[in-house]
C-alpha cells in the first residue's frame, strides 16, 4: 500500500542489521513511498553482507560505514550523503542500541564503567553527535523529521533492560533539547517512538525476552505492535502530515503504557479454588 507520502524526500536510515531490524522495514516503506534513501550502519555490521541485499532491493541505495559514536564517520557520512543527494535532505532515522553490559550478563548493580560509557554513547549521545553533525553542515531541510527509536523503559523499572534503560533516557532528553535548538533554527522536528517489543537481534539480547514480549502482548489492550507497524508509523513521522509535531516521545505499543492491568493479567492471578 504505497501512498507517495514520501515522494520527492531524501533520508538516512541507521540501523537496518538484517530483515528482522526494524530500520530495514523503514528503509522499504519509506522506498515503496518514494523517498530517495543512503543506508549506514557500524562497520562491523558491515560484514554480515545483509545491509548490501537491502541497498540492491531498494534502488541501489548507497552504503555508506559509520560508527555513530564517532563524529568523524558521522562528519563523512553526511558530507556523502549531501554529494549523493545533490544538497540537503529530509530525514533521518536513528535505529540504534548496544549495551556491552547486557551483552556480558553484567547485572544493573554490578555495572563495569566503561561498558556503561559505551552504552550512552552508542545508544544515546550519537544522537546528539549526528544532530549535531547535520545541524554545523546546514545537512537539514526545513520541516526535516528526525526519529529515534526508544523504550518505555525508559519512564519505568524492567529490571532486565539495564543500562539500556538510563540510555534511552538520555536519549529521549536529547531529543526534547536538541529538537528545541534545531526547530527555532532550520524548523527540523526531532521526536523519540517508543515501541512495543519486537523480535529482532537487538531485542533478543535482553533477558528473559520471549516471556516479557508475552506479557507486554497480555498488557496492551492491541497487542504488542510489530515492527512493521512501527516502519509505518516513521513513514507517517517522516511525511509532511506531521509537520508540527516536535519534541515528543511517542508511545506506539498497542495502549501498553497506558494500562494498569488488563482482565487477561488479573485471571492469570486467580485462585485456581475459587472460579
Ligand atoms: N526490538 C525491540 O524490542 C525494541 C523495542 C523498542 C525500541 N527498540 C529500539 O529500536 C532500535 C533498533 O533496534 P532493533 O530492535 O531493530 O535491533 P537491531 O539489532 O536490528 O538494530 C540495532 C542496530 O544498532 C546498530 N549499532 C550498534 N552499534 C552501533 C554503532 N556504534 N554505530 C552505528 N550503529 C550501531 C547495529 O549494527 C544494529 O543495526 C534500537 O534503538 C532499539 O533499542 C527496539
């Protein structure tokens, strides 16, 4: 279903590792819609190969490393994406998360310091380091969106979620910060989504993911939302019908952050002697 709500704009996709990644189904929607798009991912992800079938099956879109926690590969990044594009583009999404902790199986109270260094900087301040890289080149367009994917972790305790969690924070405060500065200059809108668990590489690695992803499912009034889904809901973040939306973390989880308990939860609960 392919409405041209991206026809004539330009963007950048962190992120997109293999099929499951949820920057590789952006990265086709947002094609199917009509945007021109340079992919980028860590170097080391480079080697998986994946990233090249999706370039092929997108139009040859140009590949282009980077390590999103060096301001040099972003610097190159955009530069390149400007020569490729003949000038400024419209958006960016920002698909990225690592913590070497949860990786490791470091517990929250046991934190090593410089895992928990790299966990902000790989999954929070490259954010900062690619807004601002983008902002000093003048890379934007005016009304240009960018997204960054998040977790409700953020807001509330998933013990099994880390350090991740005090990322995501971070990076959700800099998409309030730095979506002021970049919208009183060049008008460029800056906002987090916060999705629902998915089945992807990065989410796996969490602990004990298959039974929360069956919670979360249980908790939200529609169900966990896939990733496809939420490549749909950038694609609309991405469009020109959201012009005026900045500075916003936006929950797109079926109703999970909003629901205390649901019926389903409750009788889980039930004594089995009394019904
Ligand atoms: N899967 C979930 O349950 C879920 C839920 C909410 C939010 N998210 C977020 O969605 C985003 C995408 O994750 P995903 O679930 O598609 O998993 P994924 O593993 O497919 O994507 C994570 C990406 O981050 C990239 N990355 C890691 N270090 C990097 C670096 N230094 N520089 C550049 N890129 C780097 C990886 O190569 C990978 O492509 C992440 O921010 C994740 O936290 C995921």
């Amino acid at each position: 279903m392919a409405n041209d709500l991206l026809k004539g704009k330009k963007g950048i996709i962190f992120g997109a590792l293999n099929d499951l990644s949820i920057a590789w189904k952006v990265a086709r929607r947002a094609y199917e819609e009509g945007a021109e798009i340079v992919l980028t991912n860590a170097p080391i992800a480079m080697r998986m190969g994946a990233i090249n079938d999706l370039a092929a099956s997108i139009g040859n879109a140009p590949v282009i490393p980077a390590d999103a926690t060096k301001v040099e590969d972003l610097e190159n990044l955009v530069a390149r994406s400007m020569e490729h594009f003949g000038g400024k583009f419209d958006f960016v999404l920002h698909s990225i998360g690592m913590s070497p902790n949860v990786r490791k199986k470091k517990q929250y109270t046991d934190l090593k310091y410089e895992w928990y260094n790299q966990t902000l900087d790989v999954s929070g301040i490259s954010l900062h380091k690619t807004l601002h890289v983008c902002m000093k080149q003048d890379a934007l367009n005016e009304w240009g969106s960018v997204i960054a994917l998040t977790y409700i972790a953020a807001q509330r305790i998933f013990p099994d979620y880390n350090d991740m969690a005090d990322a995501k924070s971070l990076l959700e405060s800099v998409t309030r910060s730095f979506g002021y500065h970049y919208g009183i200059k060049n008008k460029v809108r800056i906002n987090t989504i916060s999705q629902s668990p998915t089945v992807t590489t990065a989410g796996t690695g969490i602990k004990g993911f298959n039974e929360f992803i069956n919670f979360s499912e249980s908790m939200s009034p529609l169900g966990n939302a896939s990733a496809m889904d939420c490549a749909n809901y950038c694609i609309s973040m991405f469009s020109d019908l959201t012009k005026f939306v900045t500075m916003q973390n936006l929950f797109h989880d079926g109703g999970f952050s909003s629901t205390g308990v649901t019926q389903q939860v409750v009788e889980k609960f039930g004594n089995p002697e009394e019904s």
